[in-house]
C-alpha cells in the first residue's frame, strides 16, 4: 500500500466494496431462503471507507488541439469522431457511412453486446466533417478506416498512447478519456444532465451526475464568486480593495495548474477511521 499513490488507493478500496456489496447481498438472499440460521453474516459486512472521485481527467480544448497534432492522419480521425460525439472506441470503429446523417442531423450508433442503440446529434462543424469524411464511399463501409485501408482492431491503443506521451499529457490519460472531455465540455457550457446522458446512452441521468456532474472545479468557482449574493457590504469593500492579493494568494494553490486545483484528496481521520492512510499534502495558508 505504500508504494500507491493516491488514485492507485482508491481503486483498489472501490474494487473491494464492489465485491463486498456483491457478497452482502448473495448472504442477504441466502438468509431470506432459509439457507441460514441468521442475517448477522450479511449485517457484519462493512465497506471500507473510500471518496468514489468523479471523473476529473479531462482535455481542455488547447490539450484536444495539441493532441492531434501529434497524431498521424487515420488516428486524428478517430481522436475527432470521438470528440465531435462521444463515442465509445468500438462504436466509432463498428460505425458505418450508412449511418450519418441516417436519422436526423448526427450519426446513429448501432446497438452492441452491451450498449442500446442511439442517436446522436452532431454540432454544425461535427456534421460538415463527418460528411465530408463519407463522401464519394459505400454505405456499408466503415466510417474510420486505418490510412492503409484496413479496420482499425485494437493496434490503435499503442498509437494513442504514443501520441499522449508526446503531447505531454498525463500518462494514465486513455482514449475513453475523449468521451470524458466530451461530456464535461458540454456540462461546463451549460447543457444539462439529461441532454449529456442521451448524447452518451445513459439511461438514468445520475449516473451522469455521478460521473460528469461534478464541473471543472474552476467552473465551480467562477460560478460562486459571480452569483453569491453579498452578506457584508463592509466585507465586499474589503475583499475588493484587497482584489489584487487575494487574486496572487489563489494563482499560488496547487501550483497554478488546472488539473492540481481544488484536487479532492482523502482526510484521515485518526479518532473516525481504523484504516492507514497518507495524509495529503497540505494547501499554503493564506497571510
């Protein structure tokens, strides 16, 4: 445990309390069966104390940029149909030409083993693209093809991880991250819970608060610091006039870095918790 960092932990503690909910319920069932004499086996499973983190790993419009200027042509391709949709890798790779534009201004994603079917609608410059992209092709064929006319089946993952570590990115950064990027960009713009979660196929819009409702903490703040009604005319003069420190104090949290900002860490508390935990990494005090 030791040599974990944070995320590493946090897996692993999430892991745990899945396979402790699964075995909670299989004792639950097998006591309301009569199959034993008691349900203290089921009331005895505890999960272990864990923060479940929304996603947070996402690209800001320059990173999408600078990422596809270090992808070659066919790869670009992909990377952009993920971004202009949404879209899981296998669906991108399964759709076809006969797709776009099939039901209304977007493309349709197919049904698969796991995921229903759905259609998603595209922005004007996603649209133009992408009919661009199947002009003069076949219905049947596939809208991303490798630069050497083959499918794409699986060789694209090495390609994108080279790209990342080019790029600069953050190395745990993987292509679903896309859908990520996708769906944050449209939440911090304003689009709701319920849009997003047609866009992605989720059928229960908490799930898309759970996982993407969170905002960019930097969203969260501008959105308090602008619509926060003043308490204390005294105190607003106050924090006005000391606009310029308080501005200097804040850029110095984290580093200045966007994806260190408001980062949610882990608290041990020794007097609530039995559980060994590093303590995280304390924030400059203001003076």
């Amino acid at each position: 445990m030791d040599r974990m960092d944070d995320e590493q932990l946090r897996k692993r503690k999430k892991t745990v309390n899945t396979l402790i909910g699964i075995l909670r319920v299989a004792f639950q069932i097998a006591w309301e069966n009569g199959k034993t004499d008691s349900e203290r086996a089921w009331r005895c499973l505890r999960r272990i104390p864990a923060v479940d983190r929304p996603r947070v790993l996402h690209l800001s419009r320059v990173e999408c940029r600078e990422l596809l200027a270090n992808c070659r042509p066919d790869l670009a391709r992909l990377v952009l149909g993920a971004l202009y949709t949404g879209c899981r890798m296998t669906e991108l790779i399964n759709m076809r030409c006969e797709d776009v534009g099939r039901d209304g201004y977007g493309v349709y994603v197919s049904p698969s083993k796991s995921f229903r079917p759905r259609f998603v609608f595209l922005p004007d410059e996603g649209m133009a693209w992408f009919l661009d992209l199947i002009k003069n092709r076949k219905p049947k064929d596939s809208v991303f093809m490798r630069d050497d006319g083959k499918p794409w089946y699986g060789n694209q993952k090495h390609l994108f991880k080279a790209a990342i570590r080019n790029t600069g990115l953050p190395d745990e950064f993987t292509f679903h991250g896309l859908r990520h990027t996708y769906a944050s960009q449209l939440i911090q713009s304003g689009a709701t819970v319920y849009a997003v979660g047609d866009q992605l196929g989720h059928a229960d819009p908490a799930q898309v608060l759970r996982t993407y409702g969170h905002l960019a903490p930097q969203m969260r703040e501008a959105e308090v610091r602008q619509r926060f009604t003043v308490v204390s005319s005294e105190n607003d003069e106050i924090a006005q006039a000391r606009y310029e420190e308080l501005t200097r104090w804040r850029d110095s949290l984290h580093g200045g870095h966007w994806r260190e900002y408001a980062k949610i860490v882990d608290v041990w508390d020794p007097e609530r918790s039995l559980e060994w935990k590093r303590a995280p990494r304390a924030i400059p005090p203001y003076r």
